[in-house]
C-alpha cells in the first residue's frame, strides 16, 4: 500500500503541475471548449505521464538498494576430525559472513542513485511539458479550422446574398444575365471552399482527439477563445534563456545525470581501496569435545590492473560526455529560444496589424461595394473581388494567431512553465 501512495503522489503531481480547472470549459461534459479543459482531460489520461512516474517510483526504491549491504551467507559445514588413532569424529560449523563496503562507497552509491531520481523527475517534468505543448498547439489548430469554417460561411451567406441582389437586378432589366451567373458560381466555388475547410476541421478534431485518447470522430465542445497572449516587452531572450536554465526539464535531467555520472567516477576511483568481509563461526564437537569458535576478516586484494584502470577511464569518460550534452543542451534552448521569440513577435504583429488596421479597412471597403452595387455605381466583379479579400484577410488573421499560439507554446516548453 505505501507503494502504491508513493505512485499515485507522482502522477497526481504531475497531473496538477499545470493549470487544473476541473470541469472549466466543458460542455456537458465534453472537453474542446478552452485549452484548459483538454490539457485537464490529457494530463489525467497520458500513459506517457504515467510511465514516467513508475520509472521515478523505481528510481526511489534504488536509493534504498544503493544505501543497503549486500546479503550475508551462512554456512553449515559438516568436517570429520583428523586423529591418531580410533574412528573419525565428526563435528560441525555454522559460520556467518558479510561484504562491508568502506572508504564511502554505499553514500557515492546513494549518491548516484539519487540522481537517477532527479533525472526521472526532470524527464517527468519534460513529458509533461511536451505533451502540454502538442495539446496547446492541437487546440489552437483546432479553433483556428472551426473559426475558418465559420468565417467562410459567412463569405458563403454574403455571396447568395451578392448573387440574389444580381437576380433582382437583371429581373428589373437593370442587369446583365451574365452577372447573376458569375455571382451563383463564386457561391458555388465558395461552398467547394467550406467543404475543404470542414475537412481540415476533421482532421483538427482528430489530431485533438488523438491527445486525449478518444476516438477521432469524437465530439468537442465548439473552442470559445485561444488563451491571452502575453505582452511582447516582456519576451526578453536573455531573461527567458535564464529561466530556462533555472527550470527546463531537459537542463535539470541532464544536471542530474551529470551528478551521477560524477558520483560514479568517484566510486571508480575507490575500487583501488578494498572492501573487507567479516565472518564468524561456532564449532560443535558431537560429544567428543568442547564447543569452538571461529572468527576472521577477508580482503579483496586489487591485483586486476586492467580492470580498474578499465573502470576508472569509462567513469571519466561518462563525466566527461555528460557534461558535454549539459553544455550543447543548454546552447541549443538559447538558440531555439532567440528563433521561437523572434517567430511570436513577428506572427503577433502581423496579427496586431490585420485585426488593427486591414480587417476593418477591408470590411468597410465591402460595405461600400455592396451598396454601391445596389444603386449601380460599381460592377460586380468589384462586389465579388472585395468579399473574396476580406475572407483572405479573416483567413490569414488566424494563421497569424495560430502561429502566435504555436510559437508560445515552444517557449513554454522550453522555459519550463507558461508564462
């Protein structure tokens, strides 16, 4: 039972270790409303979190293996006795005997044990990170694919309006048949749009669905809002790049595998100092002569050059090479920081920049065609080329927030929390 607490803490601890608003943006119970109700429903579910919470649960109980001594033998023996002269007599001898590490071995043991439980730690923390970075990406995805829908369907509603204003216009002899063709085509071709983009939605539904261990087909709650990004003047890549040091999970599982590694080279260079084996014994004469006693101290002499000189260079060399994967991890969170930084600033304001100043000059630009139309001081090929710009716009204003999104979601990770 105790065994299973320790399990249950771990993936609890890493179920909690983001946001947890149990039952927030769901509807009847439907995760896909919010980000915060999908990374819920994937934190809790993940075996991958799971996994990694039995390997740190495995981790511990090494510490306890490493920190132990080996068992002891006992030996029952059974010896005739050498005489002069007249029958053998037997006699026996219980012995017992124990391996004891010295020169601080068992605590470098410990040592190296306890950073293999910190380097699962880290590794837990990683999976976590990345599993909520695949689910922010997926549920950005996923709104940005219902938003297109919808918003071609608008572009989809004003065209039959268009081609209805066309059909009036030619039945009062004021148009030409030919433009109420052209506008039931572009209806048409917009329909063929919005069967495109519902396919793309799918797909967006069973990317998410994927993450939360449910059947593709699966039904989500329609996505509300992507979540608030965060102020531009607060992406400093030097300050980001010192919290990364401080709390990526990759940095602290490769600090901790270097801490062993060390611990390790240092219990190498011990193995030149002998361990001892104390034993003792009770002799029992059957009879023919008083009890004995036994006792004696053994040592393992180092005469194996090779094979310690052998242990004591491959101890280096892993300290070595650990420090060197600590050394280019953290190089390259710096870079992917500067590229994932620089990427989010230049999707967040080209987005600023559409939703600001493109989107309603492109809306107003409709909205003066369309009635300009109406009293003929505009064609409509203008009418139609305006309403297909303004869908282009809404259309490229969420590419510019799903990338904004995506790349928030790769510094999250990378620093090892949310901002």
């Amino acid at each position: 039972m105790p065994r299973f607490r320790g399990v249950a803490g771990i993936a609890l601890a890493l179920m909690l270790a983001g946001p947890a608003l149990a039952g927030s943006g769901t509807a009847a119970g439907v995760p896909g409303a919010t980000l915060e109700s999908v990374l819920l429903v994937a934190r809790q579910l993940s075996p991958d979190l799971t996994a990694r919470a039995l390997d740190t649960e495995a981790a511990r109980a090494r510490v306890m293996i490493a920190g132990s001594l080996p068992d002891p033998q006992l030996q029952v023996l059974s010896d005739d006795a050498d005489r002069a002269s007249g029958p053998r007599q037997n006699r026996m001898v219980y012995s017992f005997q124990q391996d004891i590490p010295l020169w601080g071995k068992r605590d470098l043991r410990r040592d190296a044990a306890q950073a293999e439980v910190a380097q699962m730690q880290a590794l837990a923390r990683g999976a976590d990170g990345e599993l909520a970075e695949r689910v922010k990406v997926a549920f950005a995805r996923y709104y940005a694919a219902w938003q297109a829908v919808h918003r071609t369907d608008d572009l989809h509603k004003a065209m039959q309006g268009v081609a209805q204003v066309a059909r009036g216009r030619y039945a009062q002899g004021r148009g030409e048949q030919q433009d109420v063709f052209r506008a039931e085509m572009e209806t048409t071709r917009v329909g063929t749009d919005i069967v495109r983009l519902d396919a793309n939605l799918k797909i967006a539904q069973g990317q998410l669905n994927a993450l939360l261990l449910r059947s593709a087909a699966a039904p989500l709650a329609p996505p509300e809002r992507l979540r608030p990004l965060p102020d531009l003047r607060t992406l400093d890549v030097a300050g980001l790049a010192e919290r990364a040091r401080q709390a990526n999970p990759g940095l602290s599982a490769d600090a901790a595998a270097l801490s062993g590694a060390e611990a390790n080279r240092k219990l190498a260079d011990k193995t030149w100092y002998p361990d001892v084996t104390l034993g003792a014994g009770a002799v029992q004469r059957q009879g023919w002569g008083p009890p004995g006693y036994q006792a004696w101290v053994g040592v393992k002499v180092p005469l194996q050059w090779g094979l310690h000189e052998g242990e004591i260079r491959q101890a280096a060399a892993q300290a070595r090479a650990a420090q060197a994967r600590l050394d280019l991890r953290d190089q390259q969170i710096r870079s992917d920081l500067a590229e994932a930084v620089a990427g989010f600033e230049g999707s967040r304001r080209t987005a600023d920049l559409i939703r600001r100043q493109l989107l309603p000059q492109a809306e107003a630009l409709v909205r003066s065609g369309a009635a300009s139309y109406a009293v003929d001081r505009t064609d409509l090929a203008s009418v139609l080329r305006n309403e297909h710009d303004l869908s282009d716009i809404r259309l490229q204003l969420l590419a510019a927030e799903f990338d904004s999104q995506r790349q928030l979601a790769v510094i999250e990770r990378l620093i090892g929390g949310d901002l």
